[in-house]
C-alpha cells in the first residue's frame, strides 16, 4: 500500500494537488488530504513538487528485436525491462516487422509473456508487415479470439518498397477481420499500419473510410512524422476524416529519414492545424530497425529504436514546443488506451491499474515508477530489472 502525498496530478487531465492512495495493484483513493493510517503498513511516498502521471502506454516495441533489412547481422537486439520502465512506460504493444520468417508470433508471445512476469502490462498485435498476415492460427479473427494478449493486427506495411504491395481490397478486409475478431473478442481490434515514404501515402486508408462502414478507430497508421508530405497528409486524414494518427519517437541522427520531422514538433503541428488533440498518439518503435536507404534502394545502415524516446518526445512538446503537458501526455496515456480499448489504463482515476510515474515538476526527471501497484523505480534508480539484466 502507498499513499502518494501532495503530488500536482495530471490525469493526464489537471487535477491539481492530490494525495492518492495505491493498494491490491490498483488506484483506491484520491482526495485533496487522506489520512495514513500507519498500522496498515502503508508506506508514504513524498509528491511534493512533482507531478503524478499515468504510466506511459508503448503501442509499438519490437520486444523480440526487429530489422534485419541489411541482411542477419543487422537483426536488432531484444527489449530488456530496464529499457521499459526507465522511460516510464507501463504498458507495451509488441508487434513483428519486416521479418515475419525468423520472428515468429510463438516467440512474440512468449516475450510479452516475459515482460508481464518482470512487472509490467504486454499485449501484442498478430502478423508483421506482411499481406497475407502471418498469424499463430491461420486466422485474424481467430487470434484475436483465442489468444488474450492479441489486441489487433501489425504493423501492416503499406506505401513502401517493403511491404508486399497489397491491393485497397486486401488492405480493407484485414481491416474488416481486425474489427470483427475485436468485436467478438471485446477488444480493440486495432490495425496498425506501417506507413512508408510511397507516394500513395494514406489512399488505403481513405478507402476504407469511403467504402465501408468501418470507424476511423481500427485503424492507426503511424510513422506520420518520418516526412513532411506524410505529415500533411496525416493531419489533413485526421481534421477532415477524423483518423487517428500515430507518430513515432525513435530517431537516429545517422540515418535520418529525407525531412524527418521530430515527433514532439510533429504533434505541435497537427494541434495547430486543428486536428482533435484525442487523435494523435505517440509510439517509440523501440528495438525496431531505423533502416536507411539509398536513392536506388540499396541498403545504407541502419540505427535501432529506443523505447526512451517516448518519454522523451513527451517532455520535448512541452520543453520545447510548447504543448500542455496534459495534452502531450494523451499521446502517451489516455489516447493509445483508448484505441487499445483498455479501460483500466492510461489514466490516473479511482479504480484502475496503480501504473504510475512521478517525476520532478519542473525537469520531468523521472523519479518514480510504479507497474501494477508494484515499486519499480525510484529516486530515479531502477529497483527491479529483468530477469538476466545485472
Ligand atoms: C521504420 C521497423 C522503418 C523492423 O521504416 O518499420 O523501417 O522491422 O525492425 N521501422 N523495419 C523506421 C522509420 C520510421 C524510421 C520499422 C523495422
Ligand atoms: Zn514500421
């Protein structure tokens, strides 16, 4: 049991100084002043001159390690819990990438199932980028229904020279299956879509949104940032059509996409422009190849994705860009809860999961993590870490 004490709370919505009290995993209690009642062995953590905010939710962690566009020794590493909760983040979505061979959903499973052992909360979406998506069953909708971890289908690649060039129709009826397994599964069904530089940008998407009665939340294309042109197209899918975009986080100064726009700036943009600040999610990438690629489409390099900058984009909208701490902190809390339709997640209300993070109110230096009521980090040191992390 903890009693955080006098912490200015963004819910992520402002709630001003609270006192909130954690037991049984979960939020209890939440009040201007709560009385401690040390013989229940409640410790008293100090919020004084911090924030207390929503444990940071990841909707796309290549967990098992990704790449590989530069042939096997380009296959990136695995995700370490300390990688996770150093960054605040609580909950992550694992997904597979451009290698759907020797990445296999039984081995992404098995890694979610790692993660939520060492403390914090994993789900995963089936199949990788490829069209027919490589499932555990054979089926969408099957995986969706038979297996809990399974949220959705991706990252789905279109619009790039990787993916298997999928046709409008084959892109609407993976969509089509990812809602339905969802709805027979009382889960999001969401589709994340890798989003590559092709000059078609968001077509398929629009499609579906014209052609079909399928909502805008199934669907989420992410890497919108990695260029202007992308950008634009994604703030004009999500002002005019309602979509949801996602940006990613994860950025390697060698091998910069052509006119990258950093993340944090990319959200200044979009809430600029209009779009609904409830549509627009951040997500690292992390462990995930950065690949680069030459004019004539030979491989250049490639960096690896960090699930630190998630964190890290956050605290730059607000620093540098000027955002509202609570509006850039839906990009990482209550906006991907809401798309994953995870109700206990993503926000600091009586009754959800004690997934929480304390940091200094004017550095947003992490000093506190908590994962399902659990003491993960604190004073900025790690106290738990995986389960061969020295
Ligand atoms: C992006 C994951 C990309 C993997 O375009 O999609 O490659 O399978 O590990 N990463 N291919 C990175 C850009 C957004 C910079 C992935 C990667
Ligand atoms: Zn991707």
């Amino acid at each position: 049991m903890f009693i955080i004490q006098s912490a200015h709370v963004y819910a992520p919505e402002d709630l001003g100084i609270l006192d909130v009290l954690v037991g049984g995993g979960k939020v209890i209690k939440m009040a201007s002043h709560l009385p401690v009642e040390p013989a229940y062995g409640v410790t008293v953590i100090d919020g004084a001159k911090k924030v207390l905010m929503p444990g940071l939710i990841d909707a796309h962690v290549h967990i098992l390690g990704g790449g590989g566009e530069g042939g096997a020794k380009t296959r990136t590493p695995e995700v370490m819990l300390s990688d996770i909760i150093s960054g605040g983040v609580t909950t992550v979505v694992g997904c597979l990438g451009t290698d759907g061979c020797t990445r296999t959903m039984s081995n992404l499973l098995a890694k979610a199932k790692g993660l939520e052992e060492e403390g914090i909360t994993t789900y995963v979406y089936t199949g990788s980028y490829q069209v027919p998506v490589r499932t555990l069953t054979g089926s969408i909708i099957d995986d969706l229904i038979l297996l809990e971890k399974v949220v959705g289908t991706g990252e789905i690649a279109i619009s790039d020279h990787r993916s298997s060039q999928p046709t409008k129709e084959e892109f609407a009826r993976i969509v089509a299956d990812t809602r339905v397994g969802g709805i027979l599964s009382a889960k999001a069904g969401l589709v994340n879509i890798h989003m590559g530089d092709g000059r078609e940008k968001l077509a398929f998407l629009r499609h579906v949104l014209e052609h079909t009665q399928i909502p805008a939340s199934n669907m989420l294309p992410t890497h919108i940032n990695r260029s202007r042109v992308l950008m634009e197209d994604g703030i004009d899918y999500a002002c005019r059509l309602g979509g949801y975009i996602d940006l990613t986080t994860s950025s390697d100064p060698d091998f910069l996409e052509p006119d990258e726009i950093k993340a944090s700036t990319g959200l200044k943009l979009a809430l600029d422009a209009g779009v609904d600040e409830n549509h627009v999610t951040f997500s690292s990438d992390g462990q995930g190849s950065l690949p680069a690629f030459n004019p004539d489409g030979t491989f250049h390099g490639l960096g690896v994705g960090k699930v630190s900058s998630l964190y890290r984009e956050m605290r730059d909208a607000v620093f540098l860009d000027k955002v509202p701490l609570a509006s850039a902190l839906k990009a990482v809390t209550a906006n991907p809860a809401t798309l994953l339709k995870l109700p206990t997640k993503g926000r600091i209300v009586e009754h959800a999961d004690a997934d929480l993070v304390l940091a200094d109110e004017k550095t947003l230096a992490i000093d506190t993590v908590i994962a399902k009521g659990a003491l993960m980090v604190s004073g900025g040191q790690l106290l738990v870490k995986g389960t061969f992390e020295t």
